[in-house]
C-alpha cells in the first residue's frame, strides 16, 4: 500500500493545468470500439483507471499506438471477441467501474457484450439496471450469470425505439446511445443526461457518421447509420479537478491560477463555491483564485436560513465535489449543509475530518452539517486512509492546510483520478511526498 507524507501549513503559488476529463475519457474510449477505422484521442489522463481500460482495450484486440504524453490512436479492426468470455477478462473488467461501457459499443458492432459485476469506488451501489433496461428496448437479450456475477447481451438485430430512462444516468444514456447509433431505424431517449462529457461523446459520434440530434438537452434523437468511420478527439479538462483545486486555494489562503478551464463547460461550480464566499476571477479561459487573507465566509439564503449544497444531474452540482464542499466549510465563517442524495456511503469519510479537529455532524448517511472554524482553529494532523477517489483527494486537502505533518494511506484510490498529483502539487509548493 502506498503513502503520502503531507507536511501541511504551506501556502502555494503559481500556475496549474487540469488533466483531462477521466468520465469523458471512459466513454470516448470505448466509442473506439465502434469502427475498424483509426481514431485519434489526445488529452487522455495518465491515471490508473484510464490505463486499466487501454490495457484492456488492448487485451480485447485494438491496436493502440501511443503518439505522445496524452495522445494515442486506436483502431480496431481485428477483435479477440473470444477474450470476452475468458477468466482473464472476469478478473479484467472486475477491477474497472468503466468497463461497463464496452457492453454498448460490442453490442451494436457484433451482437453481443458482457461484463463482469465492476468493481471501483466504496461509495454505496451504483446501478446497471439503465443499462441493460435500455440495451432489452432496442431488442437485446439480457442474461446474468449469479454464480460469477458474469451479465451478457445479445442480438442480431438491434431496432429503434422510444424509451423514458428510469434515472438521468451518465454512463447509462451514454452506453445506450453507442448501442442506438448502429441500431435499425430510430431511437427516442428522454430522460438522458446531457453533461458536458456526454455532449462530447454525441458530438464526436456525429463526426463519425451518427445521426444524433438534441446533444445538450434530456432528449435524444439517434437515427441508426449502416457503420462509423474514424475522427480525432480532444477531451476536455476534467472540471472535478477544477473544483478541487478551487478548495485547496482557498484552504491553505493561496493565490492560485488553474488554466484552461473550458469556462463554458463548468456549469454551477464557480457559483457555488462563490456561495461558500471563495473569490473566483474570469480570466480569459483561465480561472484565477486570489489568496484569501481574511478567510471566506458562507452566504446564507435570502431568508436567513442554512446554506444547502446539494448534487443533482447536469446542469446541477456534481456529487463529485460535494466532499471538496465540506472539506472547505470546515474553516469557513458560517455552516452549510451538504445534502449528497446520489450516493448513501460518500459521506463515510468525517469521521476522519472531525479526528483533525472539524465540526461536522453527520446527520445519516445522506447529509452531514458543517459548522466552519474559520481559520480561528488550524485542523490537526493525522493518519487516515483514502476510502475513493473524491474523498481521498478532499483529506488531502485537508492534510496540505493542517498543522503539522499528515500520513494519507491507499493512495492508489487517489492516483486512480488524479495525474501525477504530487508531482504537480509539489510545482505550486506543496510539501508532499510519496512513500
């Protein structure tokens, strides 16, 4: 198990660059799957997750051509379907939440898909049911396997349909939609998520050659196409990293400039963290954060009532930041109550803040209310271990404002979302080190 030692109580300075967009990148780079011509993708994450899903693409088949840091071509033109029914590929697809998003492309181009149960984060069940109810629309047969947690779908003709999704799910409208772009006749989805990520997925389909119409909006119009051709593929910069690095300005009162932020792309974030009182600054396509000498202080609603920050699907707040939110309310001047609806275990993780000395209830698995320091009392370093992704980067955080030095454990879960972090925190004068 690998560590960070964090010796905290640094400010930081200087410029940072976001990574590429790791949700984007999971569904771009099964899209590869749907044609034998070449694509070319750049600003690809060089994150555990993401090199997972390249190995296993290559595992599957695909040729895969690293051109420079953050850029490969893929082509698929000659696939190992026989992988996806060995022992190699159960162990494979178990260990990546992502792999779900093979099902749709191997569908729609072959008639067939399956994948073992993912595994991922600790946060709580996420669910296939979107996935495979969308997949059994368009004319698919669906079998589970219980013994090994093995699921297929088949079908020698896939047929348009109209369908009303049960949840606004991300990485189910985006497996539908690469089932549907290859389908007979036309597919209707409403209810779909209309993120950002999934707007980049509709849009480089089209150049492709699909036929898809309302990209933006929760409803989808796919006239099915006879077959895809190649295209180039920029991701766009990951907005959690965007937001994370907005509460660690603000945590340890630096003055931070994060570039190329794709500002028209970010939706709610820069509002509400300018709620919880942090100065954001447009500059150009930079977002520029100035150090907060005096702290920062939480704005309440209009009738003096508590401040709630709740997730919600696009355009609403990420929950991928929700647990950055809390982390900055603990010194803040005010509270604020952080309502995460979408996953029931994302909040397990305060028990760790209140050891460093936060003020947090946690109300039930779904709410926690933070009452902020502001600054008046340093948090305190500790020993934790990361459970995931989001809050292992939100106790680094913490760790990098607190007195003193902190130990962060099964650090793997943070490298799997995030590039070289200590790499580049270390750039902007972060004392971080990892064992």
């Amino acid at each position: 198990m690998k560590t960070f030692k964090i010796e905290g109580g640094h400010k930081l300075k200087g410029e940072i660059q976001p990574q590429g967009a790791k949700n984007e990148a999971l569904q771009i780079l099964c899209a590869v799957l749907l044609t034998s011509e070449k694509i070319t993708i750049h600003n690809i994450p060089d994150i555990i997750d993401i090199n997972k899903l390249i190995v296993l693409l290559r595992k599957l088949g695909v040729k895969v051509e690293k051109l420079a840091h953050g850029s490969y071509s893929f082509q698929a033109d000659d696939l190992n379907l026989s992988y996806l029914e060995s022992t190699e590929f159960k162990k494979d697809g178990r260990g990546l939440r992502g792999s779900i998003m093979i099902v749709g492309p191997l569908l729609a181009r072959f008639g067939k898909g399956y994948i073992p149960k993912p595994g991922g984060d600790k946060i709580g069940r996420r669910r296939l049911d979107t996935h495979f109810e969308g997949f059994i629309k368009l004319g698919a047969k669906f079998r589970y396997n219980r013994e090994d947690y093995f699921y297929g779908v088949e079908a020698t003709l896939l047929k348009g349909t109209d369908m009303l999704l049960d949840e606004a799910s991300v990485t189910g409208t985006a497996n539908i939609v690469m089932a549907a772009v290859l389908a007979e006749g036309t597919t209707t989805i409403y209810n779909a998520a209309c993120e950002p990520y999934l707007q980049q997925l509709c849009k480089m389909l089209n150049r492709m050659g699909a036929k898809i119409t309302g990209v933006g909006s929760n409803l989808l119009t796919i006239e099915g196409v006879d077959s895809l051709g190649g295209t180039t593929h920029t991701m766009l910069p990951d907005m959690i990293e965007i937001g994370s690095w907005i509460g660690l300005a603000a945590m340890t009162k630096s003055e931070l400039t994060i570039k190329n932020v794709s500002w028209d792309d970010l939706g709610q974030i820069p509002d509400v963290f300018r709620k919880l009182g942090i100065t954001i600054e447009r500059r150009g396509d930079d977002l520029f954060i100035p150090e907060h000498k005096d702290g920062y202080e939480i704005q309440n609603y209009i009738d003096g009532s508590i401040l709630t920050v709740a997730d919600a699907p696009w355009p609403g707040f990420t929950p991928d930041l929700l647990s950055i939110v809390l982390v900055l309310a603990t010194q803040a001047r005010g509270s604020v109550l952080i309502h995460q609806k979408m996953f029931e275990s994302r909040l397990f993780f305060v028990d760790k803040l209140i050891d460093m000395g936060a003020k947090i209830i946690l109300c039930d698995p779904h709410r926690a209310n933070v009452i902020g320091h502001d600054f008046k009392s340093d948090l305190k370093a500790t020993t934790m271990t990361s459970p995931d992704i989001r809050a292992g980067i939100s106790l680094l955080i913490a760790a990098l404002s607190a007195k003193g030095t902190s130990t962060i454990h099964n650090i793997e879960q943070i490298d799997r979302g995030y590039e070289r972090i200590d790499e580049r925190l270390r750039a902007i004068g972060a004392h971080i080190t990892r064992v």
